[in-house]
C-alpha cells in the first residue's frame, strides 16, 4: 500500500488509467498492461474502492461517434 494514504503512488495512478480506458479490463489484462503483478493489482483495487479513490465503474456509450 502507499506510505501516504492520502496521495496515489505510479502503481496507483497506472491501475486507474487503464480502468478508465477499459472499465471491464481483467486483472491479468491490467497487470500486463502496467506490468504490474496480479496479486499486486488485485490488492490495488481493493484498496482503492474500500477507501473510495474509485467507485463503480461504468462504461459509456458514446451514440454519437458510432453514428
């Protein structure tokens, strides 16, 4: 976990951004894609939803750019 419960670490920031990019991203997804190891991602998320840093994840649909 990060020292400073208040402020995100790289490893953090990296799990978020590809959340953000995939909502429905599988944690051996997410893990190679920050090369970040499994068990090290799961513990992440779990963290961050039990101390709110993130919430439910949705996907959009963005209508409009599909035409």
């Amino acid at each position: 976990m990060p020292p400073d419960p208040e402020r995100l670490d790289t490893r953090d920031r990296l799990i978020i951004n590809e959340i953000a990019q995939n909502p429905k991203a599988p944690i051996p997804l997410i893990s190679k894609l920050t090369r970040i190891p499994e068990s090290t991602v799961g513990k992440r998320l779990a963290y961050l939803q039990q101390t709110n840093r993130i919430g439910r994840v949705l996907q959009v649909f963005d209508w409009v750019a599909a035409g």
